[in-house]
RNA sequence: UGGCCCGUGGUGCAAUUGGUAGCACGCCUGACUCUGGAUCAGGAAGUUCUAGGUUCGAGUCCUAGCGGGCCAGCCA
C-alpha cells in the first residue's frame, strides 16, 4: 500500500527544469540546491514550504543525479537583524521536519573575504564604485517607477580612487551611512534594481558569527548569487518576489565571471484563517496576542509542533500543495485533513471527558470494578488493547445528555438507552437538578448482560458514548484551539467597521482552557510506537487529536487540541440553529 | 502613466506539449460502523479571465484587452 509520503504527485515547472537540465547535461548531471533562510526570525509554515521543495528535489533526484543535495545556508549578511537563537531555532527546526543537510551547514559570512576581493574586482573593471551619497541622496537619485533615475554625482571616479576609499570604508575610517560601494549598471534601467544598486553599506555592528572583524556588510543582491555560486548550487530556488533581483543575480555572475546558477521563482504559501508575514507575527507576539513564538494557534513551526502537527503530515501537505507561480491561498482544511490522516493512523485511542457530567449507575453495585477490554487503535491492531477500570459513578461528556433532545440527536437523553463505549448499555432513567435548574447528575440502570458493548438479544443503540470512571479518572487541563482569526482572509474587514485592522478578526475563541478534564486513568498505557519527536499525541475518542503540552506534570498532564475529528453532529445542529442557511 | 511575472470548478493542483477538461480538499447524498470517527459508493460544481486570430481541431500557439502580484531599503 501507498502511503501518503510515496504516493506520487505530478512534476511542476521546477521539477520539468531539472529534468530537462538532467537530459541536456546542463549541469554535469547534478542537482545541489539550498534552503537560505535569514536568521532574524523564527520559521512557519511558508517556510516548510520552501524547506520540502529544496530537500525534497535533493532527496527525490537522488538516483537519477550524479550528485544530489540541499544545503542549509545563513543569509546572515545583516547583523542588526540577525542573531545566534535564530540560527539554533532554524536548525531545530529544519530537522525536526525530517530534514539533513549532512555537512553542508555554511553561511553567507564564511564568504565575507571572497566577497570583498570580487568588490575590489569589480572596481578594478570599473564596474563598481564608491558613492558619498547618503541614503536620501541615493534615493533622490533613483528617480521613480516611471522615470529614469540620475547618475551619482561619484560614479565616474577614477579606479584609484574608488580603491583607496573603498579601502578605508573596510577600515573603518566613516561613520555608518556615509558611504556605500556600488555596481555600476544603469540608472536608467526600468526595473529599479539595476539602477546601480548597492553592494556594500558601513555598519558599525557585531555580527553573530564574525564578532567586530568586518564594519562594511554585502548587500543580499551582492551575496546571494556568489554564494551559490561558492557552492556550485544548479537550482536556486526562492520566491517571487526575487524576480525582479534576477537580472542583477545574472549580473553579478557574469560580471564576475563566475559559475552561475539558475535562479528560479515560484509563489510563497498562504494560508487561510492565518497570517504569515514576519512583521504580523512579530505583532501578534509582542502585543501579547498569542503566548510567544511557540503559541501553538501560530504558523510558525515551533507552534505547529506545540500544537501537535506531525512532519510527516506537514511534509504531506507540503507536496500536495503544488508549486506554482502564482499567488494563492490554500485553505487550512487542507492542512487539518493531512493532519487527521496521518494521525487516524498513528495515534492510540483514548477516553477523555472534558466537560463533565456525572452519571450514577443505579443497579451497578457499589464498590465494585471491572476492568474491560479497549482496543488501543482501530486502525492498527498491532497497538493492542489495554483494560480500563468501570464503576458505579463515572463522568460522561455534557453534550451528550439533553433532557430534551432535539430532532437527530441520538445520545443520551431520559428514557434513552446508549452503549458505553468497551462497557455496557445503559438507560437513562432520573435527572437530578440544582437549584438553578442545570443538570448535575443523570441516574441510570445499566444491563448486565451488555458486558463488552453488545447485547445478546442483538438490539441495537444509536449512540457509543465515551466515559471516565469517577473515582479513577486523571485530572488533566485540556486547551483547545481554534483558528487564530475569525475570517479566511483576516484582511476582509466588516461593512459596519471599515476602519479597523486586520487584529480586529482576531478570533475571541481561538483558546479555551477547560480544566478538571477527566482522562481515562490508563491513558499512557495506550501509547503506540513512540513517536520520533518525543512528542505524545493521542486521540480523544470523538474529540480529537490531542499532545501532550510541555507544561504537563505528572500530576497533572496538559492537552493541546491539535484538530478536532470531523463531526457530522457539529453540522447538523449547525445547519438546525436559527438563522442558519 | 514604467518594467517584470501570472490568470483552469468554492479552494489547491493536473491535462502525455494542439485532440473540446481530470485529481484532491471542501460541500451534499447514501452504505457500513461499539468513535455522529475511519472506510466505501455516489452527487452538485468549470463559457479553462474576455475578445479576436491561426488550425480540421486551442486550456495549450498569436494579438489586444481586462484582472491580480512584485518593484522606488544602505532589509532579505
């Protein structure tokens, strides 16, 4: 059987390059390409994207190339961004999704010194010069989007000149922002990129890896080619918004005279119900939106994982998503479906009450239990059984009992037998109310004979229940989340509030934190084969799927809901309420 | 008003490179079921952005238009 991980999916646009380059012997046969993340954040989803696409080609052409992988590679060529935890917390997380770039862990500052002697190149062929404009000056020269832009003032000095003072900006001998080296192209270009860009600015800075030795930083465009370049990269694969930096990453190499990869575009991911700009996460952290990078309601890696989401079913969504060239939006039902499809199949069953209800079995002896026969998973028999302890008193879930049930709720209701999931059929008999008239006990008498689940005289029940023994049950707090904003598109605002903000579909619900769960005392007993990441994922009979929060004791354990199972019943009565449909 | 890139069911992708569209998610039915889960079967849903053109034949090629994205950091 095909699973989900070698289930083929059709080539895309990358996929027919490299397969074309392989026929025509472009590049010798090889397929090297990298994921070049900038340290100055925390990677999401978007980026799990790209971190498949890169190793996944490495990975899949790795019999039909004479040479196949995906580096890791810093863009750290910005030190008033970037810092050490960010280098550690990318390659957490790169591995965590299941992927190893072996020895080929490099960074763009390894390549400082290289990239300085291809400056001073460059100025000896005249191709690039030292600019006293100051970052206004510069821009007042770019001219605009329509019209052409005017040359600096600086751009015919002598070779010599530009050396000495190219020298002394290494040196250190100016202030921050007083000058810059700069190729020398076209100021009259039409994609504004080419109008003599920047390659190097002065910036007094620590840099995380190079400490103090250099005070002048190459700019990405000046960095980016040349380090694919250092490292014979045939594919380099990065977003659409670095098409209109391709013709100056072909400048460069050619200018240069270097090997020249190919640069190759595709659309980066959206998702709905979520945003995955590094400026709005970053909001929705520090204004206390969310708990922190890790919140498991954000997109970022190290959420989804708090969250519960496994690689397998991040890398399976991954590739079904598609690469393509234009932007889209995938909806979050996708990423929940690949979720739930991995998990049905791994994940131990468990019986878990969040909200309950007591339920007094009047004829059960008191005093008494009975340790029935559960099957640990459906899906896989190899997972067992476990025996779960059954009493006089347990807890059932509030929303299965309803005094007066509404039209297809086939649960508990009074008068109305069910089955007790592994138990016993029992018939609700007496509800006991308190003052305020809210249901806080359901009395019922159970038959004997349904031991197991099954009644003899083949009658049937319309409902399976899930239950706790009262006096047994683990106390667990359970968090149960939702999508992180109220709209697909958080950016569509009301007609009555046009004015506000895409904060303002926040979702009021997207947490809730029940406490005095009660988790079937022999939950841990249910574990499955363990799970790689250490992680402990679980599915709530009829709940969801569910991890184990790093914030558990054993006394008492924390659950973070990572998707709910499909409920048909949450439908129905959706579709009853009024003003519905 | 400039340049570049891009338009296929609600959503995301396919279509053997010119032979009148197929898959998945979602949605709706039904079957089965000790999870209202899973599974299985079926259904609704597309003027392939529009208009011309080439061709026996166009989602694929050409032209124009319309719509969307990106670009005026000493960010990446």
């Amino acid at each position: 059987m095909a699973t989900p991980e070698s289930e083929p999916v059709r080539t895309n646009f990358i996929e027919d390059i490299i397969n074309d380059d392989l026929r025509t012997g472009k590049w010798d046969g090889r397929v090297i390409t990298r994921f070049p993340p900038e340290p100055n954040g925390y990677l999401h989803i978007g980026h799990a994207k790209s971190i498949c696409l890169n190793f996944g080609l490495a990975l899949q052409y790795q019999d039909r190339a004479t040479e196949a992988r995906c580096h890791l590679r810093f863009d750290d060529t910005n030190p008033t961004k970037e810092e050490q935890e960010y280098i550690d917390s990318i390659k957490e997380d790169v591995r965590w999704l299941g992927f190893d770039w072996g020895r080929h862990e490099y960074y763009a500052s390894d390549y400082f010194e290289q990239l300085y002697e291809w400056a001073v190149q460059l100025i000896r062929d005249g191709l690039a010069y030292v600019c006293d404009l100051d970052a206004e000056g510069i821009r007042q020269h770019r001219g605009t989007l329509t019209s052409p832009g005017r040359n600096s003032p600086h751009r015919d000095r002598g070779i010599e000149e530009n050396l000495a003072l190219f020298e002394r900006m290494k040196a250190g001998e100016f202030p921050d922002g007083s000058r810059t080296l700069r190729a020398k192209i076209d100021m009259a270009s039409p994609n504004l990129n080419l109008r003599d860009p920047v390659m190097y600015r002065i910036l007094h800075a620590t840099h995380p890896r190079t400490g103090d030795a250099w005070c002048i930083y190459p700019m990405y465009d000046f960095t980016h080619g040349q380090s694919d370049s250092i490292e014979r990269i045939t594919h380099s694969i990065c977003t659409l918004e670095f098409e209109n930096h391709r013709p100056l990453y072909d400048w460069f190499c050619e200018a240069l005279k270097i090997y020249h990869p190919q640069q190759i575009e595709f659309a980066r991911l959206n998702l709905t119900y979520t945003v995955m700009s590094k400026r709005r996460l970053l909001e929705l952290v520090r204004g206390g939106y969310v708990g922190g990078w890790n919140d498991p309601r954000l997109p970022t890696i190290g959420g989804m994982r708090r969250r519960g989401y496994t690689p397998e079913a991040i890398r399976h969504f991954c590739r079904r998503i598609g690469v393509n060239k234009f932007d889209s939006t995938i909806d979050v039902a996708l990423l929940e479906y690949c979720v739930r499809e991995d998990l049905n199949r791994r994940a131990p069953r468990v019986m878990a009450v969040l909200r309950p209800l007591k339920v007094v079995i009047t004829n059960y002896p008191e005093g008494q239990v009975e340790h029935l026969e559960a099957v640990n998973n459906p899906e896989d028999p190899a997972m067992g059984t476990r025996q779960v302890p059954f009493t006089r008193e347990l807890y059932i879930e509030q929303d299965d009992f309803r005094e007066e049930p509404p039209p297809k709720f086939h649960r508990l209701s009074p008068g109305r037998e069910v089955r007790l999931r592994y138990a016993y059929f029992i018939t609700c008999q007496e509800v006991v109310k308190d003052a305020a008239g809210q249901v806080v006990e359901v009395r019922c008498t159970y038959d004997p004979a349904t031991r197991g689940g099954d009644a003899p005289d083949g009658r049937k029940v319309k409902a399976t229940l899930h239950w706790v023994a009262a006096e047994h049950a683990q106390d667990a707090e359970v968090r149960l989340y939702d999508h992180l904003f109220s709209k697909p598109d958080p950016d569509e605002m009301d007609a009555d509030k046009p004015d506000a903000n895409w904060l303002a579909n926040l979702n009021p619900a997207s947490l809730e934190v029940l406490s005095g769960c009660k988790i079937e005392p022999t939950w841990r007993e249910a574990r499955g084969p363990d799970w790689p990441d250490g992680i402990a994922r679980v599915q709530f009979e009829r709940h969801g799927y569910f991890c184990v929060d790093r914030d558990s004791s054993s006394a008492k354990p924390v659950f973070n809901r990572t998707v709910t199972l499909r409920d048909s019943w949450a439908k129905i009565e959706k579709s009853q309420s009024p003003g519905k449909r």
